[in-house]
C-alpha cells in the first residue's frame, strides 16, 4: 500500500542490519550506537549545517513506510528514538531534540525504508530553514558522535 521502492531496491539500511559496511562508506557497523530486538540506531551519514551527530533508528526488517510497519516495530523504533534523545541530551550539550519521520516522496522520503531522524536542536540553528549539508559526512566526522553514545549506553 502506498509503496514507491523501485524494483530491485537495494536497501543500505537493510545491509548495514545485516552486518555489512557499505563499499563507500556511507554507512557503517562503526556508526551504530544502540540496538534493541527489532530496531538499529545509527549516526546518519547526512547531516544539517548547525546539527551535527543526527542520528537515524530504522526498523530492523524491512518495511517501506509507517503504512507497512506492524504495531511491534513502531515501537520498538520509538522506543530506540526515546532513547537516543535522552542520551544526546546527555552527551551532546544540546538543548532540545527533534525528531522526523517522511513517508512517500511527496512527505520527502528519500530512502525506501522505515526510518526516523533524531536531531540535536540548539537556539536559532535554523534546523527546518537549511538544506542538508551536500554529499555524505566522512566516517571519521560521525565517529566522535557514535563513540559518545555508545559510551552513554554503556559501550553496548
């Protein structure tokens, strides 16, 4: 229902669930900050120019949109996100969270995978206002950002 994957969609979220590292590095098992039985959270490799270490949580079976996602991952998913809020808060000094989530192309999905965006929030950053910044963060920028989360969650 309301699906617009392509035939053929080969899902990065998917891989990195399932233990792989992306070729180009855009998103790897290094960037995973906590997992629960049916959800990842991960430092996304996009980021926003004022909100660095945004983190995505996507459901850790595939499911296209929130009109495919059975009630037990959504809330695992929400779960996760509640989580990496309170530890940003924690770790980040940030001063507020955000949090997004984008269903079909006309709503601005642009990965074919049920995700949601956590984002550090801080006075007049301008969060909705900016375009994302271009290309892919560098693994080595999102790893100071994986490595304070996992260590809020215990190294786990």
């Amino acid at each position: 229902m309301f699906n617009h994957e392509p035939e053929g969609y080969d899902c990065p979220f998917c891989r990195l669930v399932a233990g792989e590292d992306d070729p180009a590095g855009v998103n790897l098992q290094a960037d995973i900050v906590r997992r629960n039985t049916l959800a990842t959270a991960f430092v996304s490799p996009s980021w926003w120019p004022h909100n660095p270490g945004n983190v995505l949580v996507v459901a850790d079976a595939h499911h296209e949109n929130l009109y495919d996602l059975p009630s037990a991952c959504g809330h695992a998913v929400h779960d996760l996100v509640r989580e990496v809020a309170v530890a940003m808060r924690h770790t980040y000094g940030c001063d507020g969270i955000s949090v997004r989530q984008h269903n079909e192309p006309a709503g601005h999905q642009t990965a074919w995978h049920y995700h949601v965006h956590v984002f550090p929030r801080y006075p007049g950053d301008n969060l909705y206002a900016l375009p994302s910044r271009p290309g892919f963060v560098p693994a080595a920028e999102r790893l100071p950002y994986a490595l304070k989360l996992r260590a809020h969650f215990g190294g786990r």
